[in-house]
C-alpha cells in the first residue's frame, strides 16, 4: 500500500503536518503519541503475562518449562487421588 512512499513524498507529509499543527504542537502531539504506544505495549505484555499465568498449574513456579508427558501422568494421578468423590444428587 504504502510501498512507494520516498523521501520527497515523506517531506511533502511532513510540511503539511507542519502546517497544519505549528511547530509549537508538534512535540506535544508526538509525546502524547509515544505516552500512549508505550501505555499500550504495557497492557499487551500484562494481559499476555496474565494469560500465560492462568495456564500454569498454581504451584508452579514461573521459571518452570514445560513438563515431560511422564510428569503430567503424576500430576494427574496425584490430583486425582486427593478430590474427593463426586456427591450423588439422589
């Protein structure tokens, strides 16, 4: 789209840009741009975190890799072994 964008055309936006904002708004705007693409990246690396957390079992700790199909069976067995029986409704 955007592909045969050079240099004249750039400066051609930056005039305009220039023009229509003064050179008094300029770093206001481009500040207030850099606030809010670093706010962004800052909530896309929570919500990843958070995810990431909600998918490891809660005793594992963060630095832990993933785990051997061997060691998922133990988990397992050990998890099952200390729920309780299901309550029957009849």
């Amino acid at each position: 789209m955007f592909g045969n964008l050079g240099f004249p055309e750039l400066l051609i936006i930056m005039v305009v840009i220039l023009l229509l904002f003064g050179a008094k708004r300029i770093p206001e705007i481009a500040g207030s741009m850099g606030k809010g693409i670093k706010e962004f990246r800052k909530n896309i690396n929570d919500a990843t975190r958070e995810v990431t957390s909600e998918t490891r079992a809660p005793g594992e700790p963060e630095s832990q890799s993933r785990l051997t199909a061997a060691e998922l069976e133990q988990r397992r067995a050990v998890d099952e072994a200390e729920r309780p029986a299901p309550k029957r409704l009849l």
